[in-house]
C-alpha cells in the first residue's frame, strides 16, 4: 500500500501544473499567441482566420471587459460570450496560472515593448562574379 501512496505523491508533485512557470511561458504553453500573438499584439498566425481580429492585448485600454489582473483573469476563464468576439473560456487553466497569465500581460501594457522597426521593399542585385561587392535596398519604417 505504501509504494502506491508514493507513487501518488510523486505524480501530484511532478505532474501537469506542478512547476511554477512565468506568465509569458504560460501565454505561449496554452496557445495564446496563436491568435493574440507572440507579443500578445493581436497578430497571431490565426488571426486571419477569424471574421473578428483578436484583441492587441498590450493596451488597457482598448480591453472591453476589465483591465485588472482579476478581470483579465476571469476573461481567460469564462470568455466573452456577448457575440462580439471569438474568444472562448478557458476554464480548465488553474487559477493560479491564469492569474499569471493575466499579471503577465497586464505588466505588458504598462510597460509597452518599444516600436518596431518594419522593412520592406528588399531585394539585392545579383553580384557580378568578378567584383567583391553587392549591393541591397530597402525601405525601413
């Protein structure tokens, strides 16, 4: 009997949620970013599946729900359900994590990453094989 309580023990302690992860290391293990982003700007590669653009995460602002910690949290566990958004609940998120998750995108937008730098327009000339150099243009924004 007591090698099955042992056994128990061990995988309470080392299953599925039993390591305190980051925020962000959450964000991105629950598959936020495929639709909020990496950066949790709205732009995620399934952002463009959806008929309404996920939300750009990094400004309180433009939340409708609440933008505290709490309110975040409870977003992430019961969705929006008002039809304005595709965003479902996601109650099987422990609490502890989801809190996480909401003090790691609520510290995102408080503190902004700064601007990106966007390139397009590049292409390079085909160097002749005689010189030794090349030449590339772009356009920086």
């Amino acid at each position: 009997m007591r090698p099955l309580i042992a056994i128990t023990l061990l995988l309470v302690a080392c299953g599925p949620g039993a390591e305190v992860k980051s925020g962000r290391e959450l964000y991105l293990a629950y598959g936020c970013a495929a639709c909020h982003g990496v950066n949790a700007d709205g732009l995620g590669p399934g952002a463009g599946l959806s008929h309404i653009k996920p939300r750009d995460l990094t400004k309180l602002d433009a939340y409708r729900g609440p933008s505290s910690v709490e309110g975040i949290a409870s977003t992430i566990t019961f969705g929006v359900a008002e039809g304005r958004t595709g965003m479902p609940a996601y109650p099987d998120i422990p609490q502890r994590e989801r809190i996480a998750i909401a003090e790691y995108l609520h510290a995102l937008a408080a503190n902004p990453a700064p601007a990106r730098l966007h390139i397009r327009d590049a292409w390079i000339r085909t160097p002749n094989p005689a010189v030794d150099v090349a030449a590339a243009f772009l356009t920086i924004e």
